[in-house]
C-alpha cells in the first residue's frame, strides 16, 4: 500500500522523540497504528507527519493539474484529477487500530483540516469513507472541546453524506452516508433557516456594505442553536437514528453504549427533553424488534437509565430547573412508573406551583397502592411539616385497607400530626381510631373530650352514642 507514512526515520519532536514519517516505503496501516500506538511519547511528531499527509489528500485536484512531477503524498494519482483511494483508505483502517485517547486527537486534527479546508469536494471524498462510529467519535470531541455548533459544522455533517459528489456510487452507498442521509431528511434542518434569516443571508453575500440586524432580530436567540444543549441533542438523535436504522448487532451494541453515555449525562446538564424520547425508542425496542439480540441490548439500555441512581440524579436536579425544563423533568419521572414514587413525593413537598402539583396529583392516583406503601413506610422518619403533607395526600388517595399502617401515627409527639392521623381513619370508621376517640370523651380535661364531641358528630360515630348520652347525663344532670 502507498501511503503518506512510512517505517523510515521521521521527524524529531524537539525532544529526541521521532515519529513516523512521509517516504514511499510501502506500510501495513494495522502496523504503522501499532507503531504510534507503542510510541505514545512521539504523538506531537506523528500528529505533524499527519497534518501533511491530509494537507496532501485534501488538497483541489485542481491544485496538481499540469504538474505530473510534483507529488505532494507518496505517489498520489495526480494524472487522472482524482484522490489516491489508497491514501484514503490507509487513514481510517490506521485510525480504526489506534487506541481511543490517541485516535481522539488524530480524529480533532482531521476535523481542524476539514473545517479549514474550503474544498468542499475533498472534504466529502475523505469522511464519506469513515465509518459511522468514527463519524460519532469525531462529534464526540468537538463536544469534549466544547465547540460551538454553527453553520459551517452543520455542512460539514452534511458533507459525509457525500451528497456533493455526484456519481460516485461508492461514496453515496456507504453506512455513514446512508445512515445521516437518514437523520438529515428527518430532521429537515433546513427548516431551522427562516425566510427573514435566508433574505438576510442573500443581501450579505451580494453588497460590500455593514448591514444591521433587521428589526426582531434577536441574536440572542439565534445564539442558542450554538450552545452545548444543542450539540448533545444533535449527537443523540443521530445515535437514535442509526439504532432505528441499523440492522447489524454489533453495531448496535455500540450505538446502545454510546446512547447511555450521553444519556447519563443528560441531567447534569439540565437537558431533561431527550430522556423520555429515548426511554421510548427502547422500550419499543425491548417489545418490537425483530432481533432477540438487540431487544436485550435495549433491555440493558433501558435498565441503566430506570435505575435507582438515574431516577435521583434527576431528582436531585428538579429544585434547580425552571419552566419547561422543570416539566419535562417530572415527565420523565412520570413516565418511571412506580419506580419513581420516592422521588416524587419529595418533589411534591417542596413544590409550590399548583399546575404541575396537579400532575403529579394524578399520577399518585394511578399508583396509589404504590404511593400508600411508600407515604406510610416514610412516615416514622420524617419531620413534622413532611409528615403534615404526607397525610394530606393519604386523605385524598384515600388510606382503605392501609389503616393498620397508619394506627401508630396516633401516638406521634407532635398534636397536629395524631389528630390529622385520627381524622383520617374515623373517615373509615377504623375501630382503633373509635377507641381512641372514646378515651378522649372520658378525659378530665374538658378542653380534650370537647375536641372529642365535636369529631364524634363530624365524622358520625354510632358506636359513641352511648358514651355521648353518658357524658350529657353526667355533665347536665349531674
């Protein structure tokens, strides 16, 4: 194989290291990324050696026309116009063997070269031949770097589609190129260029002149489609996009990793809107897919992000959250199920607005077994106010058969907590509650059996008729 490495001498780091360098000794690629991966300590020289080798590959074919005894790269195939295949070819089978920190930086140096590059033609001839997983990595370090998303990376994703080049059958069959085909046409980004931006767009590149800003013009708002939420979305929903489309397993084991990774990181950073879509996704997976082994791949998936420790970092983070931010979060606790009672009757404690209160209201009585269990399992440990809520919610949901669970609240230290615990089982009628009502009509403090009396007709105690009659007579006749 030609190629733009070679097993020779290379270049001096400045530190006595040396990397490998050009030549046109022919080099296995499995073994020039063994070399690089074993001589870590070289990376600045190898990473050098590799800057030359894609300003060659990426270079206008144009460049080169006319000049047969000039060959920038090993033995590029200047004489028919288009790019050495080998030297292409050699770059992703070496990046696919080396180790992921080192092939990190060599993916951010050929995204640097893309970007700068304005041969848009070179550009798509080079990515279309990565695989979709390099196609990932390489976002996931603009994301690591804490790049802006702007137009120029929208093209450039657009790019390894291989759109651009027309004919080349290779290019526009290839899985990367399929596959963002897909998410592009799905997404319709287009959409995201608003007439009154695309005007704006045309008079920029046709007048010499400063234009300002058109009036409504925020660039506030256009500021958000560059911030670190918007990355993250786009990376999940092209990992969502080649789980839905692939077909192959191993592929998508590692897209199912690669989801949890972002996944898990979704709450630290207040972007609560792509959970529940990926909840979904899975779960459907898990009933649907035809693979029984992706279905336990996404049974796997879906397992880490229902997990105890996910439910909490959400959870935790709700107190924090505004708006819509705040919904979406409850909504993806919502969509938990059962597993999410404890959270959410801590949420429900501490929160103070009255609409979304009333979803989770709601959801208390879809799982009211399960939040009865939970309130009254609670109840020993908690302070007084916590306690004060957890039985007003008990009053709504109604205590029923959980009345035995509640008896020991009416010996609570604190008087509001044993009368409300005493309210709501003489709602039910609970014989113990009876009882203590009736030690309360024969207490010496008058102030007590007066509270008594007037609970008895409240809650229309029969078995205290007689008690009642008694105290009258006592209290009356003498």
């Amino acid at each position: 194989m030609r190629g733009g490495f070679s097993g020779r001498e290379g270049d001096d780091d400045g530190e006595g290291r040396t990397g490998v360098s050009q030549g046109d000794i022919a080099v296995d690629p499995v073994q020039l990324a063994r070399f690089i991966n074993e001589n870590g300590l070289a990376i600045d020289a190898n990473l050098r050696n590799y800057r030359v080798m894609l300003d060659g590959i990426l270079s206008p074919v144009d460049d080169w026309s006319g000049k047969k005894d000039v060959n920038p790269v090993g033995r590029r195939s200047v004489d028919s116009g288009s790019l050495d295949a080998e030297e292409i070819s050699m770059v992703v089978s070496m990046l696919d063997e080396l180790n992921p920190a080192l092939r990190k930086q060599f993916l951010a140096t050929t995204l640097d070269k893309c970007q700068g590059n304005q041969d848009k033609k070179s550009n798509a001839k080079l990515l279309s031949a990565f695989s979709s997983t390099l196609v990932l990595e390489m976002l996931d370090v603009a994301n690591d770097a804490g790049r802006e998303i702007s137009p120029g990376l929208l093209a450039l994703i657009q790019g390894f589609s291989g759109s651009e080049l027309t004919g080349d059958s290779a290019s526009a069959s290839s899985p990367a190129s399929r596959e963002v085909r897909t998410l592009m046409a799905r997404e319709q980004c287009e959409n995201y260029v608003v007439p009154e931006y695309g005007a704006l767009l045309q008079a920029l590149g046709q007048s010499q002149t400063h234009l300002e800003p058109p009036i409504g013009f925020s660039l506030k708002e256009q500021e958000k489609s560059m911030d670190e939420h918007y990355l993250v979305n786009q990376v999940t929903c092209l990992i969502l996009a080649l789980m839905e489309e692939t077909e192959d397993e191993e592929e998508y084991a590692r897209y199912g990793q690669k989801l949890i990774d972002m996944a898990l990181e979704l709450p630290a950073v207040g972007n609560f809107a792509l959970i529940e879509p990926i909840s979904s996704m899975l779960s459907r997976h898990v009933e649907n897919h035809s693979s029984p082994v992706m279905q336990g791949g996404a049974g796997d998936c879906l397992g880490r992000i229902e997990g105890r420790e996910y439910l909490e970092s959400i959870a935790t983070l709700l107190p924090e959250a505004s708006g819509k931010d705040k919904d979406l979060a409850v909504q993806a606790l919502i969509a938990r199920g059962a597993k999410a009672v404890s959270e959410l009757l801590d949420f429900y404690c501490e929160e103070k607005g009255e609409q979304i209160k009333r979803k989770v209201d709601e959801y208390f009585w879809n799982y009211r077994v399960e939040a009865l269990a939970e309130i009254l399992r609670r109840l020993s440990g908690e302070k007084r106010d916590k306690v004060l809520l957890f039985l007003a919610i008990v009053k709504d949901l109604g205590v029923g058969g959980a009345a035995p669970l509640l008896r020991p609240v009416m010996t609570h230290h604190d008087e509001s907590v044993r009368m409300s615990a005493l309210k709501i089982l003489l709602s039910v009628q609970d014989q113990d509650a009876v009882q203590y009502l009736r030690d309360m009509l024969h207490s010496s403090d008058e102030t007590v059996d007066a509270v008594a009396m007037a609970l008895a007709a409240e809650y229309k105690t029969a078995a205290l008729v007689p008690d009642l009659v008694e105290l009258f007579n006592y209290r009356c006749l003498g």
